[in-house]
C-alpha cells in the first residue's frame, strides 16, 4: 500500500504507460519486491484513513456522529473541536504521506526526480475540507469558506444521526447500528437497548409538514434528540446553530430543511439508495418518511389513516377557523387571512385527490417488500406515493 500510493510509483507507471489504462499487468512489472519495500508509514496511515472511514454513516464499522461523540454542550463549541481535530488529523497524514514518498524516493535513489510533497488538498480524507470542497481548477476558497462548508456538511450529517436515533437505527446508547433488520419492531429496540434515554418513534414514521400538526413530528423530535445529545439548557443554542449552520450564515428553519433539502441530502449520502423514504402528494401537500427496515404492509395504511387523515382534518379545522375570523376581521387583516385560507384549501384538494387516487389503493394493497431484493427492486413497488429518486 505505501509503494503504490508513493509519488515513485506513480513515476514509474507513468513511464510503463502514461495513457489512464492502466490494467493489472501495468502493476505487475511494477520493480516491487520483498520485505525492503515495507514503508514505515504504512500502519499509521492505515489507522488514520480507517478512522475516517468509519466517522461517516456508510462505513459498516461506523459508531456514532462526531459531535456526538465529543458529549454534551454547545454546538458551535464542540463544531471547533471537530474542524481542529480534523485538520490535525490531516496535518499528521501529511505528514506521513510525505514521509512514505521520501522513503521510497530514497530507496530507488529517485530523489531528485519525483516530487515527495504532498499538497493539503491531496490528502484524501472526506473530514480534510481542503480535499473535500476542493474548487474547481483555477479557482479558490478562503478558510471562512472551507470552515463554513465544513460545518455545513457536519449539521446535516449530525441531523441525518438525529433521524437514525429517532427511527431506531442508532442510539444514543448502544453504539453502531440498533435496528437494521427487515421488519425491526419498537419491541426489538427495548430488548437491544432496555434502558435508553431516547426511544424511537413508535412507527418508524414521522410527519414533515409545514405547520406543526402532530406532536411527535420530525422537527419536535429532532429538538428532543438534541436535547438528551447535547443537554437541554443547550437546546435554543444548539438550534440555532444548527439553522446557522444549515444556510451557511443565514438561518435556515429546521422546518424549512426538512421540507426541501433532507430528503436530497440523504439521496446523495446513500448514492441514491435511501433507507428513509418518503411519502409525498404530488405538490408536497403531505410529506412523512418512513424508516424502510421498519416497513410492514400495514405501514402505508398507518400513514393513511394516522397521518394523511389526519392532517387533513386539521387543515381543515384552520380553514373553518379562519372562515369565522374573516366575519368581524378588518380590511389588512382579512387579505391575509383569504391568502392562508385559499392556500390551505388547495393543499386539502392537492392531498385529498393524492390520498384518494394513490395513497389508499395502494395502502389497500399492503404490499410486502424484500429487503434482500434491494431498494432498487423495491423503491419502484411503492413509487405511486413516493417521492421520485431520479437515477435509482
């Protein structure tokens, strides 16, 4: 590994062939041999990449969000921590990087030929934001820029945590995965994690609606996960953090993220293979996401009956509320009422005519799925009430 990865083998294969065709015959005639091409670096390297690897959700030995991790308190605090902790981790790989490519330099006496310093922006760990949020070609960032993405990067990876922990699939009380079986059960969870300071959501669902019409929504529990994870005198800081953090600068409600960009998000992060799915009417009148290690045949009937239904209702109570309002409301105060009532009837109409030609015909069908088979064979079984996935 250290050989391969080195500045030297790089010079010789560009002498072998210097096309990008490089087949395993090209390595072959690689001048490699025997226990003097042990680099010294290798193990430490090893260690360094592999820790970085396993920080993020798609690492199988992945075991908890950093800042997690890092325990109790504010945010933004624990946020400075991480950027240090990953910028020392990406000097020290420097480091050995360089170290390796000497070493090996100075075994094929190649010293004056090949180029043993390794720019910041080559160390390729995913937590080194010079590497990560590299610009393009010709272009440059200043490090407010790079910090500002990179503490983009970790809220919505601290929140996509926040969802596993509320879903099941994490806790923060049992490290690396909990529930990540097919048809896991709130009752699977209790016996994995029997004393745990936050339970999942009942039904592996959450509401993502633009008023807060159900008390367990998305966004109520993600404050109650923060709360437990960071402390609740930490809360209303934290929060805002998180929304700071979210729109680069510029606050972006946690309402808002989960309405337009989470599910993006987590598309991108599981390449187009998510784990949470979404449930949304077709002009996003209804929106929940339902945890798919979870899913049982019943599960869209629950979302049906329990959520849409639901919903609806309220929505309409708003209506017949403001209906009443308008009779002794005046002129200034009746436009902005007519706008949220209109508005509110053509969500109802939008979610009524999806519940009525999609949602429950399908719910009726109570489709079972294998999870064997792949979310790219199962995705397609449900799609008539999911949000799309272009490219799965």
């Amino acid at each position: 590994l250290g050989f391969l990865n080195s500045s030297v083998a790089q010079y010789v294969l560009d002498g072998l062939n210097p096309t990008l065709n490089l087949h395993p015959g090209y390595l072959e005639r690689l001048p490699a041999t025997g226990d003097t091409l042990t680099s010294p670096c290798d193990v430490d390297l090893v260690s360094i990449f592999r820790s970085d690897w396993d920080g993020f959700e798609t690492s199988w030995d992945f075991v908890v969000n950093p800042l997690v991790g890092l325990g109790g308190g504010l945010l933004e605090s624990l946020a400075e921590l991480r950027w240090d902790a990953a910028m020392a981790a990406t000097v020290r790989a420097q480091e050995l990087e360089e170290r390796n490519n000497r070493y090996f330099a100075q075994l094929y006496g190649l010293e004056d030929e090949v180029e043993c310093a390794v720019p910041l922006a080559r160390v390729s760990l995913t937590q080194n934001p010079y590497f990560r949020y590299a610009p393009n070609k010709g272009a440059s960032r200043t490090e407010a820029e790079y910090r500002a993405l990179f503490f983009a990067d970790a809220a919505r990876e601290l929140i996509s945590f926040g969802v596993g922990c509320i879903m099941g699939r994490y806790s923060l009380d049992k490290p690396g995965l909990v529930l990540a079986d097919a048809g896991s059960t709130l009752a699977d969870f209790d016996r994995l994690v029997p004393d745990a300071r936050l339970r999942p959501d009942a039904d592996g669902i959450l509401a993502i609606t633009a008023e807060q019409y159900f008390d367990d929504d998305i966004v109520t529990r993600l404050r109650e996960f923060l709360a437990v994870a960071f402390g609740a005198e930490s809360l209303e800081a934290n929060v805002v953090w998180l929304e700071t953090a979210l729109g680069a600068g510029k606050r972006k409600a946690l309402r808002d993220y989960f309405l337009n960009d989470f599910y993006n998000d987590h598309i991108r992060t599981y390449s187009k293979r998510p784990i949470y799915w979404q449930v949304s009417s077709p002009k996003g009148g209804f929106n929940a996401l339902v945890y798919l290690h979870r899913y049982t045949p019943a599960t869209l009937g629950v979302v049906h009956q329990n959520f849409a239904e639901e919903m609806l209702g309220k929505v309409q109570a708003r209506v017949e509320t403001i209906e009443h309002a308008l009779l002794s409301a005046g002129k200034r105060e009746a436009v902005g009422l007519g706008k949220e009532r209109d508005a509110l009837a053509a969500q109802r109409r939008e979610v009524r005519d999806w519940i009525d030609s999609a949602l429950f015909p399908l719910a009726s069908t109570e489709i079972p799925l294998d999870l064997d088979d792949g979310v790219k064979q199962n995705y397609p079984k449900l799609a008539g009430v999911l949000k799309k996935v272009t490219g799965l």
